[in-house]
C-alpha cells in the first residue's frame, strides 16, 4: 500500500497511517476503542489522534451525538492517500 510517490502518506504521522491501514482492511465504520486497540494507546492519546485526523479531512464522524461521535469511517481522500493511482 501507498502512492507512487509516497509523499501524502509518508507525511502523515506514524499513528494516522496505522489508523488509515486498520481502518481500511476492516472496511466498515470504527469506534474509538477500536483504535485504542489497534495502537494500544490510552483512550485520550486516540482521541486526539481522531480529533487531527478529522481536521486533515481523513475521516468523518458518523452518528454524531451533540457533544460527541461513537463512530467514524475513513474518507476517500484517505483512500486515495493509501492506494496507487493509475
């Protein structure tokens, strides 16, 4: 996995790339304790992970409550930060 050049994805830290990774071979929406598994970090260190990623427009916020989001599904930007493009 990743682009030709690897530029976009080598630019992202080392923790939104594994997320990226993760969260596309499971190809369905994740919760944050999905993440804190994948990392194995404490859930505040994955949510602000999650919290970067979604200012980078990487992932969306499903579901979204009025304070806060229970799942979350990767983006076809983060997609296309992934795969090689032809």
């Amino acid at each position: 996995m990743g682009n030709v050049e690897g530029v976009g994805l080598l630019q992202l830290p080392v923790y939104e790339r594994e997320v990226l990774r993760f969260a596309l071979l499971g190809n369905k929406p994740f919760r944050l304790t999905d993440v804190c598994t994948w990392l194995q970090l404490s859930s505040e260190t994955c949510r602000k992970v999650l919290r970067d990623m979604e200012a980078k427009g990487l992932v969306n916020p499903i579901g979204r409550g009025s304070i806060r989001s229970h799942k979350f599904m990767i983006t076809e930007k983060a997609v296309a930060l992934l795969y090689r493009v032809k």
